[in-house]
C-alpha cells in the first residue's frame, strides 16, 4: 500500500512510527497506507494516555527499548485527528 505521489507522509510508509493524536491516544505502528482522510497502521500499538503512569514522550520511548507493544493488527485513524508523527527510531 503507498500514498498518492505527492503527499507528505508518504516518506514513512513502511516505517514504525509514533503518531500524537489530538484525543489522549498515541499509535505506534508501521504506516501502512495513506488516503486523504484516514491513515492506516499494521502491528500497531493503539495507547490511550489516561491508563498510562507515565507521559506519551516515556511510553515511546519505553517502546523504542522495548519494542512496540502491538494489540491491534490493523488500525485506522482519521486524518485529521493526526497531531505529529515521527519514527520510533528519531524518538
């Protein structure tokens, strides 16, 4: 799966990535596709922050030592829910 041509995120398709969402939710997973309004991850991590003891900026990094905590094979989030998105490997 890709994105069209032209669109910015097409340089992480493939990669893990950490997405900040605008709800208290972080993905980390491989991006696997881009449309114009939804992304969607494989392998991923969907973390909703208020369960968590910690910030968003420590899970990321915990997953980065420990390797992403996949629950979900495939995850889709709306586009404009996207706040940042880096790869886990830049975190």
């Amino acid at each position: 799966m890709s994105c069209p041509a032209d669109d910015w995120l097409g340089e992480f398709i493939g990669q893990v990535v950490v997405v900040d969402l605008a709800e208290p939710y972080l993905v980390i997973g491989r991006l696997e596709a881009c449309g114009p309004d939804h992304l969607t991850f494989a392998d991923a991590d969907l973390h909703d922050h208020r369960e968590a003891n910690s910030t968003k900026e420590v899970y990321a990094l915990e997953s980065l030592k420990l390797g992403v905590r996949s629950n979900r094979k495939r995850v889709v989030v709306p586009r404009r829910q996207l706040v940042a998105i880096s790869r886990l490997d830049d975190v």
